[in-house]
C-alpha cells in the first residue's frame, strides 16, 4: 500500500501533483541540451523532504507516455523509499549489491506502475559512509547506465555533509 505521501500516485489531480508534472517537464525538456538521464535529490540536512521528491518525480516521470524510471534508495542512514511504496523494512536491495554481490536484477521491485523499478535501501549498513565511497557502488552507477539506457535514473542520496560524526 502506498504512503500518503505518494502524491503523484494517490492524488494525481492535485495542485501539488501539478508541480511534480511542471518539474518533469522542465527536466525531460531543458531550454539548451539533452535532458539529463541521471537524477541526483539531496538536502542540505535530513528530513527536508529529499525523499519524498524522489518518490513523486519518479511516479510523475513514469507516469508519461515512453518514460522508464529506475528509483535508486542511496541514502543508507535514513532509508525511506520502501516505506513510500509499501515495502516492508529490509527488503533486500542497495546493501546487498554491495556487500553480497547480489545481482542488480533480482533486487529490483516493479510497483504499481509498469515503468518504475525502485532498488531500494536493503539492510541498513553498520558503515554507510564506506559502502557509498566504494569501489562497488562506482560500478553500480556504471552498470545502471550502462544496462539501463532506456531510463531515467532517480538517485535519492544522502544530505552531502552527514557524516558518521555527525549522528
């Protein structure tokens, strides 16, 4: 079941529906440019509401004609795209590519809508911090180009400056 924040999807005639479409279209169509393919959310401090942009852009953007989206949870710490889309806690994911090698096919959710994967968070970590800077997560990003050119990828990553001191 999905989270009432999922606007895009629950209230789709909104007004604020109607910024998540005005915000794809300023992506999918930029004044000079290819649209980018790679879409990083952050916020300068957690619980500014990162994730909760990923989400809708991500329905919003899957939501038109040909567009294919992959909705990549990187923010190890504080996890939340599961929630959003009614995942339980510790759906396999992110963390499992990372440590275990687990193929990125067999970690990807299909929900709700035919053109949204979602690769969500996984196990929450004891070293995020290393797991985000490593070599593995630099091939992740690679092969998720690389396989799926057809998408736009949704990155909702972490706030810049949290670091393990910081918490």
């Amino acid at each position: 079941e999905p989270h009432k924040s999922l606007i895009a999807y629950n209230k789709p005639h909104s007004p604020e529906a109607e910024q998540f479409r005005m915000l794809k279209t300023a992506i999918l169509f930029p004044d000079k440019g290819e649209p980018p393919r790679t879409i990083m959310i952050t916020s300068s401090a957690a619980g500014e509401g990162k994730s909760f942009v990923a989400a809708n852009l991500a329905v919003t953007m899957a939501n038109s004609i040909d567009e294919y989206v992959l909705l990549m949870d990187c923010d190890l710490r504080r996890p939340t795209i599961h929630k959003i889309f009614g995942l339980p806690d510790n759906t396999p994911g992110l963390t499992e590519y990372l440590t275990r090698g687990t193929p990125l096919p067999r970690l990807l959710k299909k929900i709700m809508l035919d053109k949204l994967s979602i690769l969500p968070c996984g196990t929450p970590p004891p070293n995020p911090s290393e797991l985000l800077s490593s070599e593995q997560m630099r091939k992740l990003l690679q092969e998720v180009r690389a396989r799926y050119q057809d998408r736009y990828i949704i990155i909702d990553s972490p706030p810049p400056y949290v670091t393990a001191e910081a918490n």
